[in-house]
C-alpha cells in the first residue's frame, strides 16, 4: 500500500512546478483534463516522498528534486494573500480554479509537509525556501480579519476575492490542531496561546459505552489530517488526550459501519465515514449522517490508531470478489457504495496521503512523527498549547443521536 501511494505522488507530480494534482484515475494514464492541483495535496506529497527517501523507496535526488520544484513553483506562480495560498489552481501554471479560495487549512497541510522535507533535508535549499514561505504565512491577519477585529483569538477558515474574510471560523472541535500549532510556533510573529483555546472542544458520552470523546458529530478525516504530522501520544492538555480521542473516534467508525444491516456496502465489511469521491460528487459522511457509500482509503489514515484491525481489513477488502475494481496502480480506490454498484475511478491527493503517513507512523525509527517533532517551532508551539490549556470538559450524552441505533 505505501509503495502504491508513492507512487501517486511521483506521477501526479508535474515534472516542471512540482505541484500535485488534487485527483487522479486509478486505473488508466493521467490525461491531459487531469489539471487541477491542490495545495494540501502538494504538501501532503511533499511529506511521503520525503519520508520514502529515508526510507529507500525513492531516490533521495528524485525526491529532493520535486519537493524543491514544488516550493519554488508555489512561491513564486501559485496565488497567495497574506501568505495563505488558493485551495485550487492549474498544476502547469498556477492559475486559479473553480473560484478557489485562499485557505488557511490547506496552506497549513502545505507549510506542514514543506517543514517535514526541510527536516529530512536539513542545510538545503529545501530548508530555506520552506520556512521563507511559512514566515510568509501571516496568522494574525487569518486570526484578526485584518486588523478588523483584534479581539477574535478564534483563525477565519478562509479569504475569498470579493467577498472578504469567511464568517466560518476554526471554533470548533475539527482538522485546525496543525493550523493553530503552527502559528503558535511561528518563528517572526505567534500567535498569543488564547488562540488554542478558541475552538470548542464538547465532549459527549458514547451510548452504552464507558467513553466520551470529542468530535463525535465529525468526519474520519477530522481525526487524521493534523495527527499525521503531530505525536500527540504523550501530549495532555486541560482537556485530554487527542490521540487516544482518534482511536475512540476510529473505532467507533468501524464499529457503527459493522452494526448497521441496512447497507450492503457495510454488511459486507467495508467502512470509513469521511470526505471523499461520491456517486454525485465529492460528498462528507459522518457518524451521525451516513448512506452506502464510503471512503476505504480513509479509513486507512487511521492506521496509526487501530493497526492490527485496519491492516486486517485492508487484507480483507484485496480478497473481496470486488478486488478488481477496489485495488488500482495507486493502492484502493477512494471509495465505493455496493447498493449502487458504484466504485470511484480516482484516488484523491488528500487521502492518499494520510493514509501513507498513517502507516509510515508505526515505523518509529523513520515515522513522520519522529521528523516533524524535530522542529523547534512545534516544540516551541506544543509546550505553548499544554501550558494554556485550562480545565477538563464535563461530557455531555449523545442520547438523541441516531447512533442508538446501531451502537445497541
């Protein structure tokens, strides 16, 4: 699976910006309609081939190569406000795409894979460019809407052309942990520790379970996307502890996907709640609001929780009768849905990814983990995030939430 998912990453790298396409065909040739790159994509990318080159899957000049051509194409060609980048844009020459806007969580997923590769690669060009564009990223402009609001602690998820900043902010419990980290890391202007409080953190009882856990209305993606980069095995804030938070989330995803008959694509063992292709398009599913249709390849980003029980049904799904349309030349498919025959032809950059980290974290020596904890800046942010958290939630119950149903 992580020889598959690298080498999504060394074909859906343009040869010339570097940059990674957000989507690809996972069983025929990218074509030439395949133009659209994402930046959390490209940083993602930036992260696995990295870690592949440390760990002898890809020559260290072929990786080194392609995460330099992607920083100095995203700076110097890719769209960016107040060092945010667009979410979109054309893999060839930067330009905008489908109206994007200039994200601050995807810039994050960015900046986290640049500094992962600049960790790999210490004293190169890597390095330098890496953090030019993360002290380019300006966090309290994203925090303060320009000035406009100097109370707010809580970052805007976005910037949009014409309209101005989101009204959506990151206030609550969702993927932002990276986002936050790394602006209270950032090595020319922090953001003050109040803004790792600003995103609320409900804790709701589990039906006919002795646990709570936070994020329990939100998609698997939530639980992996800064976890990936970010050991929180040993880290303890006033609230709890985020890692074993995304075991319990994990768990619980494959749990109600195994209980609930309704479904042929769940009687048959598949699962992963999450963000992902659709048979009308790129759909979200959660605990609470789910159909037939699921995202296998997300259910891998959660590989750092439950090895054994992932790693199993992985084994599971490649000795399925659906083999053929599951298993493609980058790894599983997306997702797929029986009750409607449908299997999505792609694979997505931001999936692919995870679940290439997630699996490359239970290997100690060489973890993404071991590299990202390296950098003085999350150091520097992780001590900030402990030292200002305050006291333990109260759970609240889940007791109207339709998981009674399946959790019985």
């Amino acid at each position: 699976m992580e020889k598959r998912a690298v080498r999504y990453f060394l074909d859906a790298t343009h040869p010339i910006t570097g940059q990674v396409l957000d989507k690809a065909p996972n069983f025929v040739a990218i074509g030439d309609s395949d133009r659209v790159a994402s930046i959390a994509s490209t940083g993602f990318g930036m992260a696995v081939l990295a870690n592949a080159s440390q760990r002898g899957l890809v020559p260290a000049v072929v990786a080194q190569d392609k995460i330099l051509r992607g920083l100095k194409f995203a700076r110097d060609h890719v769209g960016r406000r107040k060092g945010w980048f667009l979410h979109f844009y054309d893999w060839e020459t930067g330009e905008r795409r489908y109206q994007s806007e200039y994200s601050t969580i995807d810039t994050a997923l960015f900046l986290g894979g640049a500094l992962y590769a600049a960790a790999i690669f210490p004293g190169t060009e890597i390095e330098d460019v890496a953090y030019e564009l993360y002290r380019d990223a300006d966090f309290w402009d994203s925090m303060t809407d320009g000035g406009s609001k100097p109370w707010k602690r809580s970052l805007s998820m976005a910037y949009n052309e014409g309209r101005g900043y989101t009204i959506s902010q990151w206030d609550m419990y969702a993927e932002q942990m990276l986002l936050i980290l790394l602006g209270l890391g950032h090595p020319t202007n922090p953001l003050p520790k109040e803004a790792w409080l600003a995103f609320e953190r409900d804790v709701m009882s589990l039906p006919h379970r002795s646990e709570s856990m936070m994020g329990l209305e939100e998609a698997l993606f939530v639980h992996q996307y800064s976890q990936v980069f970010v050991d929180f095995r040993n880290f303890q804030d006033g609230f709890r502890s985020y890692y074993d938070n995304g075991i319990i989330a994990t768990r619980l995803n494959r749990d109600v996907a195994r209980r609930d008959r309704r479904f042929k694509t769940l009687r048959e063992g598949f699962w992963g709640f999450s963000a992902g292709e659709a048979p009308n398009g790129y759909s979200v599913a959660t605990l609470l609001r789910y159909n037939g249709t699921v995202c296998i390849g997300c259910a891998l980003g959660s590989a750092m929780y439950m090895p054994n029980e992932i790693l199993s049904d992985a084994q599971r799904w490649l000795n399925s009768s659906h083999r053929s349309s599951l298993w493609g030349k980058y790894g599983f498919i997306d997702s797929l849905n029986l009750d409607e025959k449908w299997f999505s032809p792609y694979v997505l950059g931001i999936t692919v990814g995870p679940a290439y980290m997630a699996l490359a974290n239970l290997r100690e020596d060489t973890s993404i983990w071991k590299g990202f904890m390296k950098l003085p800046e999350i150091q520097k942010a992780m001590n900030v995030a402990r030292e200002s958290s305050t006291v333990n939630s109260t759970p609240v119950a889940a007791s109207k939430s339709p998981l009674l149903k399946a959790l019985r």
